[in-house]
C-alpha cells in the first residue's frame, strides 16, 4: 500500500507540473526590460546599438545613435520567436523615444516586422510627431490574433498571417524612425525599451479540464492497484 500511495502522489506531482506549465503559458511570453544588457538583441549596425544603465523607462534600455545613412533595424532573441499560435500569443508591444534631433528630414512610423517559414508580415502604427521631439518614453502595442486574415495595422507581404503565426523565426523593429540631413551635419539618438511579447490566459474550464484529467488518472490507477492487490490475497 506503501508503494501504492507514492505513485498517487507521483502521479498527482505531473499533474499539477502540467497545469502550472499550460498556466505560465498566460501573460507575459517573454519580455526584454535591458535592466543589465542588450537581452541578446542584435542590430543590423551594431556599432551604433549600444545599452545605456541609466534614462530607461525605468533603469536601461537600447539606444541608438545614428553615424551612417544606413537603416538600424534591431533583432529578437529566440524567446520571442516559435509557434505563435500554440502559444497563444496575443500582441507585441515596446517603449520607444526619440531623444534628440537635428536637421530631420522625414520621420516613419513605428513598426514591427514578423517573417518565418510561412510567411511574413508587417505592423505600421502612428508616426511621431517632430514637433514633439524628444518625445519621451511611448508605449507602442500591436495586437496579434489567431484568425485567417491579419488584425488591423498589419500587412502581409508574404504567404499567409496564419502560416507566419505557425513559426515566426524572425522578429524585428526599426530602433531607427527619424532621416536627418546628413550633408550638414546632424544628431540622431532614438531608444527602445519593455518589449514585451503577451500571451492570452488559460482560461479557468481549460485549467479545470487538465486537473480533472489528472485525478481521473490517478483515480484508474488506484483501482488497477488495488485489484491486483485483492487478487493476492
């Protein structure tokens, strides 16, 4: 009977391992807050991607400081990468500010870039203002869903949204908005901070039917176990 009881508790232990893995699952999916580095985001032109301790929102962030003609682009790690819709995943969302300016150009709008195996996609949001320059830390969110068509403020260039969402092995967002005259001379700083890539809840009938799921094992082997133990005697 001994040997009978640590099988249940070990049973009822994956159960609970299980649901506590399919909840962790909720919220947060990964996030990037550059507290103490770059979190293994990479640039395009590294040289000009540097991480700053201090002026974050709050704390460190990545910052930009612009010294060629070239567009700075910076790269998810692969916690914000994979199957999107297994995942649940629900948006995206980061803190950008421009932080000093001179001799602008053009200023483009936030964007995030998706592209896998499937397809690939891009989000376009409000374009800041250079009247408002520095803007201060702006909170910018795209919404992802899993449905046939794209959610507003995305454009599929490539294949299907759904076929993306299956496998995102790339995730980028321009560090860069603002295009100065660089014939005269110009500063160009600019920062990201809080990328965060959310996720939907479990919902409490799902979390509900993996626990139940789990007992119902236990309670089949306790009865396997107990049989065999009345058929000894």
């Amino acid at each position: 009977m001994v040997m009978l009881v640590t099988k249940q508790l070990g049973l009822l232990g994956m159960v609970f391992i299980a649901l506590m893995t399919t909840v962790a699952r909720a919220g947060t999916l990964a996030s990037s807050t550059f507290d103490t580095d770059l979190d293994g985001w990479t640039s395009n032109t590294p040289s000009q991607v540097v991480w700053e301790s201090t002026g974050g929102n709050p704390g460190g962030f990545a910052q930009f400081t612009d010294a060629t003609p070239d567009t700075s682009l910076i790269f998810a790690p692969g916690q914000f990468l994979g199957n999107y819709i297994s995942q649940n995943v629900t948006g995206i969302s980061f803190d950008f500010n421009v932080i000093a300016e001179s001799n602008v150009l053009n200023v483009y709008p936030y964007e995030i870039d998706l592209s896998g195996p499937g397809g690939s996609a891009s989000w376009f949001g409000a374009t800041p203002s250079a009247t408002n320059f520095p803007t201060g830390w702006v909170n910018v969110s795209a919404a992802i869903t899993d449905t046939p068509s794209a959610p507003n403020g995305w454009t599929v260039t490539n294949g299907t949204w759904q076929g993306l969402l299956g496998n995102v092995t790339s995730l980028d967002i321009p560090i860069e908005l603002v295009n100065n005259d660089q014939v005269q001379g110009w500063v160009d700083v600019e920062g990201i901070d809080n990328v965060v890539l959310a996720a939907s809840p479990v919902s409490e009938a799902t979390s509900i039917s993996i626990l139940g799921a789990g007992f119902a094992l236990v309670f089949c082997a306790q009865r396997r176990q107990l049989a065999r133990f009345g058929a000894r005697r």
